[in-house]
C-alpha cells in the first residue's frame, strides 16, 4: 500500500516587482494507490502548482509532503524511489516528447536509468509497454513524436509515465489538447490502466463531467484553498460550496450525461 499526503502545503510566488503570489494556502489531501481522485477549479486556482510541487518542480514554501508517512528525501536512494513511485503525465505530449528522439528511445530511458529490467529484456519491455497503451509497437516504434497523431502522442507519454512502475500518476489535464473526438479514448485508457495496475491517480481538469466519472473523490479548489472534498457524487450531486455550485452550474450537465457510472458511455474510441 502506498500513501501520498499533502499536508498543510502553502506555496507563495515571488515575482521581481509584484506583491507576493499566494497560490495554495494550507492544502491537505492523502492520495491512496487503487484511487483516483480528481482535482477541479478555475484557471489560477492552484492545480498545477500541487502538481509541480508533487513532481519537484516546485518547492513548498510551508508544510510536507510525505510518501508512506516519511517526508520526501532532498537526496539520494529515497529520493530516487519517490521519483520512481510518482509520475507525471503532462498536458502537451508535444512539448513533454523530444522531437529529436524516437519513440523507442523515450521508453528505454526511464527503463534504463530506473534498472526496470535486465538490459537484455529493454526491447521486449519497450514492445509491452506500447502494447499496454494500445498502440502497435510495429508501427511506431522507431518513428519519432512528430510522425505521431496527438492521441497516439498522448499513449506514449502515458507509457512513459508507467516504465519505472509508478504506484502513483499524476495527470495535469492530460486530454485537454486533444481533439474532443479522441478525449475520452485517452482518458478510458488512464481507467482501465489505473485499475490494472492499483494506481493511485491524481486527475487535474477543468470537467467535472469527467471528474465525476473516473474519480472516487473530487477536491475542489479556489484561490489556492481546498473548498470542498468528499465521494465524486457528493460533490456533484450536493455540492457544499457556493463556488462547486458555480462550477457546477458553468458546466456541461454531469448528471445527465453520467447518470449511470457503471456503463461505459464512450465505447472505446481510439
Ligand atoms: N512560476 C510562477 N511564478 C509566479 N506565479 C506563478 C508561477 N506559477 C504559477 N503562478 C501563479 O499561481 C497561480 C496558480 O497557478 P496554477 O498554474 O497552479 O493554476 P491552475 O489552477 O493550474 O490554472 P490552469 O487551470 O489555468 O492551468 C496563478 O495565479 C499563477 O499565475
Ligand atoms: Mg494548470
């Protein structure tokens, strides 16, 4: 079992110039492996900042966070393991692939540096890994992220984020610059690997449509503070804050396009 907790985290940004930013102000939340848990709020709330902190992008200016209950090492073997254990989808797959490198070498790195298998087993490993993300690793292996559709861009990413055997994901609105038709192929994919795997799924997005069907929990934030949290129907169905209710009502219908949770509404559109 592993367990990510965000405790008591603020983050103020310093501008050269500006009063002092104060992004997140005193954010808790455990995250579990086997649970998805999606974080919703406007442009600015603050999402993208717990995710640069989780990722080490960012440093907190107060609070902790802990992985199995020991703060994240600076340095070193732990720190090794926790980079290991979270991983990170981003929003572009342009910008996050090296357009100069092949699809092949995107995935053997993390396999390599992470000693994820024997150096002999790298190839076969490589060929699974794009079998798990749906793609024909015949097909693209040796092309590079350019040749690739943004979906198929996407499915590698994820590969990538899965290679050293995460236990936990961090996606940072990972569909939002896909085309619309191809969004939800994405995200049932991050369901179905999520389930296969045991991970513990962080989902930052703008759609509680989505953020109601694929999480067990919705964290709603604004101006940096957690506003509410609790089961995804909860939140949906008896929004507690004055704020979930305007994001609530700003948004597609939830209810109605998601009544039923257990059907698979989208089929699998690739
Ligand atoms: N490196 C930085 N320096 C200064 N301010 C920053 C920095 N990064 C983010 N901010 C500010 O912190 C606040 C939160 O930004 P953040 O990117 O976390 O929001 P977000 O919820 O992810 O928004 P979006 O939905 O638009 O992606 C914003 O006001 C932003 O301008
Ligand atoms: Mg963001």
């Amino acid at each position: 079992m592993t367990t990510l907790e965000f405790r008591n985290v603020s983050k103020r940004y310093r501008v050269r110039g500006a009063a002092p930013m104060l992004a997140l102000d005193d954010v808790s939340f455990t995250l579990r492996d086997r649970q998805t848990i999606a974080l919703v709020g406007q442009s600015g709330s603050g999402k993208s900042t717990i995710a640069k902190i989780l990722t080490q992008l960012e440093t907190a200016t107060s609070g902790e966070v802990l992985l199995d209950g020991v703060p994240i090492p600076r340095h070193g073997r732990g720190l090794r393991r926790y980079r290991q254990q979270l991983r990170m989808v981003f929003q572009d797959p342009f910008a996050s692939l090296n357009p100069y490198h092949s699809i092949r070498y995107h995935l053997e790195r993390p396999l390599q540096l992470d000693r994820v298998v024997p150096r002999g087993e790298v190839d076969a490993e490589v060929r699974r890994l794009l079998e798990r993300v749906r793609l024909d690793p015949a097909t693209v292996i040796d092309r590079r992220p350019h040749e690739l559709s943004g979906g198929q861009r996407q499915r590698v990413a994820i590969a990538r984020a899965l290679a050293s055997r995460p236990q936990l994901l961090v996606a940072d609105e990972p569909v939002s610059m896909l085309d619309v038709s191809i969004r939800l192929g994405v995200l049932n994919l991050l369901a179905d690997l999520q389930r296969e795997e045991g991970l513990g799924v962080l989902y930052i997005t703008h759609d509680l449509a989505t953020a109601r069907h694929f999480s067990d929990e919705i964290m709603v934030l604004h101006h940096g503070r957690v506003v509410e949290h609790g089961p995804a129907d909860d939140v949906i169905l008896r929004p507690q804050h004055e704020y979930t209710r305007d994001l609530r009502a700003a948004s597609p219908d939830p209810e109605k396009h998601f009544a039923d949770a257990s059907a698979r509404p989208f089929g699998d559109i690739a």
